[in-house]
C-alpha cells in the first residue's frame, strides 16, 4: 500500500493509485516485463539466419519498408511498452557498437528473458537469476575467445573477408549476389583502412543509391558520387585532371553579421554601388582562375549572373552540395574548405583525374562523378536496384558487410557461425554450471539452454526439426571436441562451418552475449512499473 | 498475465499466413486492377482526382494508373513502386511488369498452400528468371550495324508500343514522328530536348513534327512578326529593375527631386542593360524572365524581337536548337555565343499564335505539335508519346530487339519449362510456376482482345516446340502468326526490366512474414 502515516498518526498517500497510476509490483511486474520483451523477441526470431524471412513495415506517412534487420525493425516498429523501448535500444546499442548481428542479440535476450521465467517460478530470486547469468556470460565470453581462430589477411589477400561477409549478407533479401556485394564492402572497407592503426573511418565509405536498373550493376566507385549537376546547362559534362577549388562561400556579396543599412541618397552613390557589385563577381570569379582552378564545387548557390560569369570564364561550378558530401570531397581530392575567396591559393585546389557527369534512365536525373581523384581515401558505393525498397534495404545489408569488414580489420579473430558459437559456449556453460555452489547454479543452467535457443531458431527458419538437428549437433561438437559444427542452414549437406565458410567476428559474438545479459540483468531488476494510466 | 500491448494504440501487426495473405491479395487485386489495359486491345480506364474540380484522366498508362491511387496496402505499394521505376527507367511495360509480378505471386499463393517454403520458391524463382533472361539474350536480333534496318527496328517498336495507346488508329504517322524525333537527340537519353506541344482542335492526324523550334509564346507589341537570318540571345537575367544584391542597401533621401534622381539612375541601368544586350548585334533577345515594359519598348524601338518569360526547359532547348549559350551577364560581347536561325516567325495552330524558330544550327531539339479533339484525348496522346519517345531513346543505346506479341514470353517459357524438368527438388515446382506466369501474358493479351485464349496460347506453345519459330499472337488478326513478317518488335531492354524488377519484387513480397503498421499520423483536424 502506497500509504504511510506521520507522526500524528494521520495517513497520508505517498502515491495516489487506480485512477490516474496503473501499478505492478513484485512478481507480477517482472511477469509483465518478460512477457513483453519475449514479445518483441518473438517478432525478430523468424528473420534469423540465412532462410529468416522478412518484414514488412509500414510507416506513419503509409510509406512501406521492407527489411531483414533487426535494427530497423524494431527501430520503426512504433513500440510503446517500456520494455520492449529497452529491446529497441539493445539492439540499436549493438547496430552502433557492431553493425551487425542485431537480430542475434535481441532473440538471445529474449530466450534469457524466457529461462528467466522458468526460474522465477521455481522461486528463485530474480537477483540471483542475474548475478547467475553475470557469470555465465563471462564464461561464455571467455569460452568464445578461447576457441576463436585468428585468420590472417592483407590487402592482396582479402578472401577471408569476402568470406566472413558474404555470411552476413547471405541472410538478406541481396544474397543473390552476395558474392560481388561482399567484395565490393571489403574493397570498399580496405580501400579507406589504416592498417597501421588498424581502424576504418566509415564515414569516408559514402553509399549512395538510385533507383533503377539491377542489383548486378551496383559498383565501387573510386572516388566520390555527388547527387548534383553541373550549374549551367552549356557546362562541360566531362573535365580531365580536374583541379577543384572547394567553397563554402556563396557567389555572393559579402554579408556582415552585424546589422547594418548601406544609405543610398545620391544618384552618384547608387551608381559605384552599382560598379562595386558588379566588381564583386567578377573579382570572385577571377580569383578562381587565378589559382588556376578548373572546377569549383560551392555549398551554397549562386545566382544568374555569377552562374552565367562562371560559365562564360569556362569554369564549371557545381552548387548546392550538401556539407558532408564538401568534406568527403575534400579528403578524397586533397583538397582544402576554403570558407572565404580571399584564401584560395593554388595549394588549396583538389585534384582529380576526372570528373564527369552521367545521366541515367528518361527522366532527367544526373550524377556527378569524381574519379582518379589524388587522395584515394575516399569511396562511394553505388547501388542500383529495382526499387526504392530494395535500394534501402540494400544499403542497410551494405551497411552490415562494411561494418563487419571493419570489426575484422580491428580485430582478427573470428568464430564460427550457423549456431555453432551458441552452441560452444552453451556445452562450456553447462559444464561450468555444476563448479557453482549457490542457487546460481540453476540460473547459469538456464543461460546455457538460453544459448541454443539461436541454432534453434536457425534450424527452425531453415525448415529442419529444431531438436533434433540441434541435439545431433551437440552431440557431434561434444564427441569430437571441434566447435565447429552448426546448422546446416543451407542444405549443403556438411554440419561443419569450416567448410562452409561460415564466420562471424567474435567481437561481434561477444557483444551479442554482453549486451544481452546486461539488458536481460535490467529488466530482472524491476520490481515495480508506474505508469501513467491515460496511455 | 496478459501480455501489454507493446505497439501503440493504432498500430498492428499481422503474422505469417495471414500477413503473406494480405500481401498476395493487396499485389494481386493491383495487378487485375492494370491487366485489363494489357496489349493493343486492352481497355482504357477513367480516373477522376478528389481534388477540386474532380479533373478526369482517361489513360490505358499502366504507371499513370497506379500512381493516382490510394493504396493503403503496403504490398500493393511495392509493385506501384516498380511500374513507377520502370516508367523512369525505360518508359515502357509499366502495365506487363505490373500483372508478370502479380502472376508470380498468384502462382506462389498455390504453392505455399502446396505447403512449399517460401525460400523455396525464391531459389526456384532465381534460377528460372536467370534462366528466361538466358534464353532472350539468345534469341536477340541487333541491327546496330546497318542504319536502314535499324531505323525499320526502331519503326516498328514504336508502332508496337503505339499500337496500344489511343493512338493506334494512326501509329506509322506517329512512329514515323517519335524515330525522327530520337535520332535527333543522337544518342543522347535527354527527352527534354523533345517538346511537346498540345493545341487541342483538328484530329490527331493533323499532329506533326517541326524540325524547328516552336516556342509557345507571343511576340511582343509593335515588334517585327518575321525576322530572316535571325541572331538571337538566349539569356536568363532579370530584366525589371535591376535589385542592388549588397546586403542592407536602401535608398534613403530626403526630398522628392532625389527620389526622381534616383528612379532616373535606375532607369539609366535598365538602358545601360539594354543597351549592352543590344550591342550584342542581335535581333532577337529570349529571356527566362519577365521583361518589363521599359525594356520591352526599348527593344521595340530597336527593332529587336524580345521574348520574355520563356519557360527554363524552353530555354535550354533553345540554347540546345539553336547553339547559343545562355547568357545572364552582357559584358563582353564578342565572346558570347549566340544562337542563329534561319527564319523566326509567328505562325498559328488551331487559334493559338506561336513562334516558330526554323532553319536552325544544331538540330538536337525539335518540338512535336500534338493537335486532338479535347485535352483529355492530348493528355493521352502525350502520355503514350512519351513511352514511344522512352523505348526508342534506350533502344538507340542498347540496339538489341526482340519480336513482340507474346514471343519473348513464349520463349522464356519454354526454357523455363526445359529447366524444371532438369531439377531435381521442389524448386522445380517453382521453376514451372514461373513459366505459368510467364504464359499468362499472352494470354492476358488474347483475353483482352476477346479471342479464345485458351486455344491460341496451345496453338503458340506448340508452334514453339519447333527451333526458331517467330509465332506470337496476331490480335488484329486474331490468329497465331509469323511476328517477325507482321513486323511486330520490341525492345530487348524493356523486356529485360520488365522480368527483373517483376521477379525481384515478387520475391521481396514472398519474403515477408510480417506486416506491422505503425499508427498514421495525426493530421490536423482537416479532413
């Protein structure tokens, strides 16, 4: 009761119910909770693995996406329960920290949500459930990086990347071209690397998409795609050894910040009012020239008249470009912003072997492309497709192959995939739950029978008897001491993923399991949801 | 415990059978919505906007027809989402690619009732698309080399594509006009520099293509009708009175005589302006903009024809026609091109007096003048123009052609067919449905047209049993014919897009199992 008394003994409520409060408390709430995040769970179970089927998702402006990661899903789901926000955010969590294996983490939350349940039952404290599943996530981790296999590549010798991400894309509706894609994200994700360092800035991978024509004809593009076209229709489409003068300063008379007004009261006023502006444009212009630029690429417009000034000096300016897009330009180009036209100096200028610009289709749509361009650092993805939910959920799957790309070259070490991690760490998990003496004991048993519930689902979306395939693969890795066996989601007919070219990263393994316990650990810990009843 | 609700309160969701069930009848009720449009005796259907006036459309464009509707179905919205891709991408088979994609879907309907996984049917799905693509590819027919025979290609695709739209009655007059317009364009894919006019009046016999350049405006008064060897400046600058662009500039004075001062000075700079417009040695001046009376009379006094506010896309095919750049500052006369023609002169269509830029340089623009008898029949006239314009512009790049009246269809089948026969497992079964929806086309088409569907599309497979058989179906006719003697094309491209983005969107629809829709959006209390 919500109710309390002073020291006058007169009550007094501390929280007023029923009416505008709806309350759950004690086991009840953690009931709730479950029901809820198993829930959310549920919906992602069936995109799993290579035959996981899709979802359709239609907006609140009626705008449909159709897609298999579990990111996106959840992300536009329009979720209101609370703890189905917590699934949104773990798997969002994950997207941000891996990019990949976002449908993984929140089945695996939702099969440790679900052991949970059993427990409670059983009448064990949801505290010690979580302190059980803490342990066990770190034997599962430490497991991991035990029978992990660090697998050596260079620049020339990318093939074990362009395996590790065809798996990640063979779940997505593009795996029928699985193979060129991954070679693109890997040539893309090399192509920007610092393999000194051994970090990947993402941010230099542009991925641009346009509707029309197929999924074959999507290309890495050195250099970098702009969504623009040439200012003046009479422009020359196609400039060689382009050196490119950047700006973010408008073709346009300066403006001061401070407030001010210009009085005009005299004819002769009005008059060098008139000569300086039009002085304006064309020192502007000439001082383009002079630094010897041959393209000029503006973040902000500029009107007829410098438009017209440009062309009629054989300048081809492209305007309105988008602020990142300047940046990547700039990295690629070797280029330098140059925020004011007073400080163009040659050195400043990009340079690029070619620019060009390509129309596409019977509408009038243009691309321009930078190419050969100096500093090679800089890529673009180019992604044709059918239609528009295809080009999206390519860019998504994309997204997916560069980041695990990336998470290779951070780190070398790979497990395998098709359950057969999952399954590993489950056997090492059983096996360590017998060393515990507590109440604990129980709680690591259920995280290790939480672990199988993903070759479980895996089998189950590849239309195989989830039990039995599971226990004979179980049975199989604990025989022979090879984890390397898992389900054979693609009928090829080995259990063994070493064949199979199935990897996954173990970074990204290892954040799944964290990731999930810690949320799972979370919402054990609540015991009371108050909430406003008007929604 | 009752699990909450986890979406918010108008939001839902529908699982597995019944969520693919909602898709398959969404993108199936579309495709039967366009079939009845299909080939050259389809119908035409009538679209009535719920905006003011109710303004009607009649059009047998499958992508005009889906994108005026309300779809609320998200399925049905992926396969508006293809005809509309195909329509920006290769202008043609909006309606095939539509009803090909709802075939395939009603084919996997029976085969996941037939308790066959989705993911099955996609693998089938793949191979037999690949497979149907394979067989085109062999049976393409390329002219590239020799012009005569391709120019004759590209006259029958057009009358092919034309023989279903309102213009049929008279498609060699137009596929004549819609060949000549695109080789114009040399290759390239712009369609703008094509310019269509409507003038409603005369019948669509009297539409004609003008080599020249009309341009849909009046000559200004008291300026020459009839210029010869006419010098022109396309230009795009404001021709009112000129704003000072320094920021925060405003006249500020104290006695009337200045403010007349300075309106003088003003006018000084528009004459200035003109003046050295003038200098150019013109006798025609276009401008994007408006031209304000001032200026306007002062051109007049030059004898200098001055049109103004051309519309952007009129200018840039003007600069196009007649080679001249479009200029907005007038400094350096000598170095700025101008545009030449022979003759400019006023002509009238129908009631309407328009200019008329013949003679000209660079012959890469033309204008076609589309005469009917109401703007509904022009709208149509244009729409089925375009498509035409579309597949002859892309046939030019990829000159590869293939026969038309269900032939490529029936060849595809049949491959299929011989590639289901050589799987082992159930994506055979696949592999034949696909070749099921494949026939449904000509037969569609036969249906259409009232013939016995049946019994021809039996007649086509068995002519096609035989190597090399030129058998479609002849609707005019009625018959099963030789496509290649009755001249009937079409573009190897279009039907390429057709059976890949039809195939790529089925599957895409196969694939899901869920559909979650999130609350609509709250509107203001409008409606």
């Amino acid at each position: 009761m919500a109710l309390a008394f002073d020291e006058y003994g007169r009550p007094f409520i501390i929280l007023r119910e029923q009416d505008q409060k709806t309350r759950l408390r004690g086991i009840d709430a953690q009931k709730a909770n479950i029901a809820a995040g198993k829930a959310v769970a549920r919906i992602l179970r069936s995109s799993l693995g290579p035959k996981g089927m899709d979802k359709m998702l239609q907006g609140p402006d009626g705008d449909v996406t159709i897609t298999n990661d579990g990111a996106t899903i959840l992300e536009q789901m329009d979720v209101d329960n609370q703890i189905a926000k917590l699934m949104v955010e773990l798997s969002r969590s994950q997207d941000y920290e891996i990019g990949d294996g976002t449908t993984g983490v929140v089945v695996m939350a939702g099969a440790l949500l679900e052991q949970a349940e059993r427990q409670l039952d059983r009448g064990i404290h949801p505290i010690r459930i979580a302190e059980g599943y803490e342990m066990a996530s770190r034997v599962a981790v430490e497991h991991l990086e035990r029978i992990s296999q660090k697998f050596e590549f260079d620049v020339n010798n990318y093939e074990p990347l362009v395996q590790t991400c065809m798996t990640t894309l063979s779940s997505k509706i593009v795996n029928r071209c699985k193979r060129s894609l991954a070679e693109i994200a890997v040539k893309a994700v090399l192509a920007v690397a610092d393999l000194e360092r051994r970090d990947v800035n993402l941010d230099l991978i542009k991925v641009e998409g346009k509707v029309g024509g197929n999924l074959e004809d999507t290309e890495l593009i050195y250099g970098i795609l702009v969504d623009k076209d040439m200012s003046h229709p009479q422009m020359p489409k196609q400039i060689e050894d382009a050196h490119i003068a950047i700006l973010t300063c408008p073709f346009e008379p300066p403006k001061p910040k401070t407030k001010h007004k210009v009085d005009i009261d005299t004819v002769e006023k009005f008059e060098t009012l008139r000569k300086q502006e039009q002085q304006y444009f064309d020192e502007m212009v000439q001082k383009c020239k002079d630094v010897g630029a041959t393209l000029v690429i503006c973040q902000w417009g500029f009107d007829d008249e410098a438009n017209h000034l440009l062309m009629h000096r054989n300048l081809p300016a492209v305007r309105w470009v988008g602020g990142v897009e300047l940046e990547l330009i700039a990295i690629a180009t070797g280029g330098r912003i140059v925020p004011r036209f007073q400080e163009l100096t040659p050195e400043k200028l990009g340079k690029a072997g070619m620019v060009r610009e390509k129309s596409f289709g019977t509408t009038k749509e243009r691309m321009l492309y930078i190419e050969h361009c100096a500093n090679s650092k800089a890529v673009t993805i180019f992604i044709r497709g059918g239609n528009k939910m295809m080009i999206e959920e390519t860019k998504r799957s994309i997204h997916d192959a560069l980041c695990v790309a990336r998470n290779l070259i951070r780190n070398k070490s790979i497990v395998y995939g098709g359950g057969a991690a999952e399954i590993a760490c489950s056997l090492a998990v059983d096996a360590a739950a017998d060393k515990y003496p507590g109440v604990e004991q129980y709680a690591i048993r259920a995280f290790a029978e939480a672990l199988d519930s993903v070759p479980m689902a895996l089998a189950e979306n590849s239309g195989l008897q989830p039990i039995e395939t599971l226990s004979a693969v179980k049975s199989q890795q604990l025989k022979e001491n090879i984890p390397f066996y898992g389900i054979d989601c693609n009928d090829v007919g080995t259990n063994d993923m070493r064949e199979q070219n199935v990897f996954e990263t173990l970074i990204g393994k290892q954040q799944q399991i964290l990731l999930a316990t810690q949320v799972v650990k979370m919402i054990l810990k609540i015991d009371d949801v108050i909430s406003n009843s008007e929604y | 415990m009752p699990i909450d609700k986890i979406f918010k309160d108008d939001a839902n969701e529908e699982k597995g059978e019944r969520a693919r069930m909602a898709s398959f009848i969404g993108a199936m009720a579309v495709a039967d919505l366009v079939k009845s449009t299909l080939g050259p005796k389809g119908m035409d259907k009538i679209l009535q906007s719920t905006g003011r006036g109710h303004s009607v459309t009649v059009t047998n464009d499958g992508a005009t027809i889906l994108k005026s509707l309300h779809i609320d179905n998200p399925a049905a919205k992926v396969l508006v989402d293809i005809s509309k891709v195909q329509d920006d991408e290769v202008g043609d088979g909006t309606t095939s690619v539509v009803v090909l994609a709802g075939e395939l879907l009603r084919e996997a309907e029976k085969l996941v009732t037939s308790k066959i996984h989705p993911m099955t049917i996609i693998a089938g799905y793949r191979m037999a698309a690949e497979c149907a693509r394979d067989a085109l590819l062999k049976r393409v027919i390329d002219n590239k080399e020799n012009a005569e025979k391709f120019r004759s290609d590209l006259l029958k695709i057009a009358m092919t594509t034309l023989c279903s739209k309102i213009l049929s009655q008279d498609k060699e007059h137009f596929a004549e006009m819609a060949v000549d317009a695109v080789f114009r364009l040399k290759g390239s894919t712009n369609l703008e520099a094509i310019q269509i006019i409507k003038k409603p009046g005369g019948s669509l016999r009297d539409s004609f293509l003008d080599e020249g350049f009309i341009l849909d405006k009046k000559i200004g008064i008291g300026q020459p009708k009839r210029i010869e060897n006419a010098k022109i400046l396309v230009a795009n600058t404001a021709m009112d009175t000129d704003k000072v662009k320094i920021y925060g500039a405003r006249v500020r004075v104290d006695s009337m005589t200045k403010v007349a001062e300075i309106e003088g000075a003003e006018k000084e700079k528009m004459k200035d302006k003109v003046n050295k417009i003038l200098a150019h040695g013109i006798n025609c001046f276009v401008n994007r903009q408006l031209i304000y009376n001032f200026p306007e009379e002062l051109f007049a006094d030059a004898g200098v024809l001055a049109i103004e506010h051309a519309d952007f896309e009129g200018i840039e095919r003007l600069g196009l026609v007649t080679g001249g750049e479009i200029a907005s500052t007038f400094d350096n006369p000598e170095s700025v091109k101008l545009g030449h023609c022979k003759l400019i002169e006023e002509i009238m269509i129908g009631e309407d007096k328009l200019i008329h830029f013949s003679g000209v340089e660079m012959g890469q623009a033309c204008s076609i003048v589309l005469r009917g008898a109401s703007h509904h029949v022009l709208d149509e006239a244009e729409r089925s123009l375009h498509d035409a314009l579309c597949v002859l512009s892309q046939t030019v790049n990829d000159s590869r052609v293939l026969l038309g009246g269900g032939w490529p269809e029936m060849v595809m089948a049949k491959e299929v067919d011989e590639l289901a026969r050589k799987t082992a497992g159930k994506k055979s079964h696949a592999i034949e449905a696909f070749s099921r929806a494949l026939v449904a086309i000509p037969t569609t088409i036969a249906d259409n047209a009232g013939l016995d569907s049946a019994e021809l599309v039996a007649q086509l497979r068995a002519e096609h049993h035989n190597e090399g058989c030129n058998a479609g179906i002849d609707v005019i006719s009625g018959a099963v014919g030789d496509m290649k003697e009755r001249g009937i094309y079409e573009a190897f491209k279009v039907k390429q897009a057709v059976l890949l983005s039809a195939t790529e969107a089925a599957e895409m629809i196969l694939r899901v199992d869920e559909i979650i829709t999130c609350a609509p959006r709250r509107r203001e209390d409008r409606m």
